[in-house]
C-alpha cells in the first residue's frame, strides 16, 4: 500500500513538472502593470509604468514559472522612482506589477534650477527627462537639503502634520529654506510675508505665527517678515512706506 502511494506521488510529481514546463501553454504572453502614485487623479507623474514597462518586456516570451520575481523585483526597485513593487503570476500566461510610486513633495532649488523633486521618502530624483508633466508643489530652496538628509527628513515630517486647511497649510505653502544662523523660513502664496521658525519646535512657533497672520489679516496689514524664532515673542518687521 504504502509502494502504491508513493508511485502515485511520484508520479504527480512528474506530471506536474511536464505541465508546468510546457513553454507553449505557460508563455508570457502579458505584463501588466499598475501604479499607486498617491497623486490627486493617481498620475503616475515620473511615468514609472512606461519605463518598467521597457525593463520587464525581456520577460515576454518566457516561460511562467521560468521566471525569477524575487530577482525581477530587485532589479525593478533599483529604480529610485519606485518605492515598492508586488510581481505575482497569473495563470496561463499574465505577469502582475503592482507599483507603489515615490510621491513628490517638493520641488528642490539649487542654483537656480528646479530640476529635481524631493519624495515623501526624502528622496532626491532627477525630473529633467519629465519636466513637462508639472504639478504644483512647494519649493525646498538651498544646498544644505541636498547634503543633509536630516534636514530634509525633519522639513518634510513638518509639512505632513500642517493641515490641510489655514493660513499656513500644506496648500499655503509655496517656499521652504534653510538660512544658516537663522534656520527654516517659509514663504506663503498671496502673502508677502516672509516667516522665520528657527531650527526647533517648529510646530508650535508655526501655532504662533499663524495667530499674529491671523490678527494681520484682520487689519489689513501686509508685512515683511514674521519671526517666530523666539519662545516668548514673534517679531513683526512692517513693510517701509513707499
């Protein structure tokens, strides 16, 4: 009896492998590929399906279970545009790519040129070859974010907690830099204000500087800087007279 069994196992084996072996049946035939850009509209902004697209195409042709997912998927996430890829079969001849995208953040300004993004991940990519497809982001301006990673990680773990809504907010947003001495000062859209945050606690000097935007507004008073460095006070410099 137990003779008899293991023939059969052995037996299925053997099929098994034949059926899966066979190249005509199991051809890749189909690379499907999708993309999770965590963009408004989800556009795959740093065209990531196009260019994968052209790394995988060497898999058409192949067998199914020929093909390696744990290698293809290293090779694919060499790519600093992607931050996570799932390769899975389907049967008889479909290979799924599901593409989790690096998600821009800002625009990073050094010497004058906007020729890069910064990703949620702090990230810098090159945009030259897809400077066409703009979207409206904020601008890190300034040498230091490219030679300090912490720097970069600690202005964008800032940005995320602004709200959505307010007058200093994500939307609000249009310039971030680094002054030495000084530390970060942002600029605002339709506001002429610069506002300086200093180096630390940033989330609660922004609280406050909000609050003395808030009483400008109200007054109809435009500035020229807020400076909100200090633990005390935020200093208000008033634009001159013409």
């Amino acid at each position: 009896m137990k003779k008899t069994s293991f023939v059969i196992i052995i037996l299925t084996i053997g099929f098994l492998c034949f059926f899966l072996s066979d190249d005509e049946l199991f051809e890749v035939k189909k690379v499907n590929i999708s993309v999770n850009s965590g963009l408004e509209g989800n556009k795959d902004y740093f065209m990531v399906q196009s260019s994968l697209g052209e790394k995988l195409v060497n898999i058409k042709g192949r067998n199914l279970w020929s093909i390696g997912l744990k290698k293809a998927t290293e090779v694919a996430v060499e790519d600093p545009r992607i931050e996570k890829i799932e390769l899975s079969r389907k049967i008889p001849n479909t290979i799924i790519a599901k593409v989790t995208a690096e998600t821009p953040l800002f625009y990073f300004s050094s010497k004058g040129s906007l020729n890069y993004v910064v990703t949620m991940n702090a990230k810098i990519i090159d945009i030259k070859k897809n400077k066409n497809a703009y979207i409206d982001l904020p601008i890190l301006k300034g040498e230091i974010f490219r030679k300090n990673i912490e720097k970069r990680q600690f202005i964008i773990e800032w940005f995320n907690e602004l709200p959505a809504e307010g007058l200093i907010s994500k939307d609000k947003v249009s310039q971030i830099e680094y002054i030495k001495n000084k530390g970060f000062k942002i600029h605002l859209n339709q506001r002429p204000e610069g506002i300086l945050l200093g180096e630390k606690e940033l989330n609660r000097k922004t609280l406050r500087a909000e609050r003395v935007l808030r009483y400008l507004v109200t007054k109809e008073v435009n500035a020229r800087l807020v400076d909100a460095r200090y633990r005390e006070k935020v200093v208000v410099k008033l634009q001159e007279a013409p």
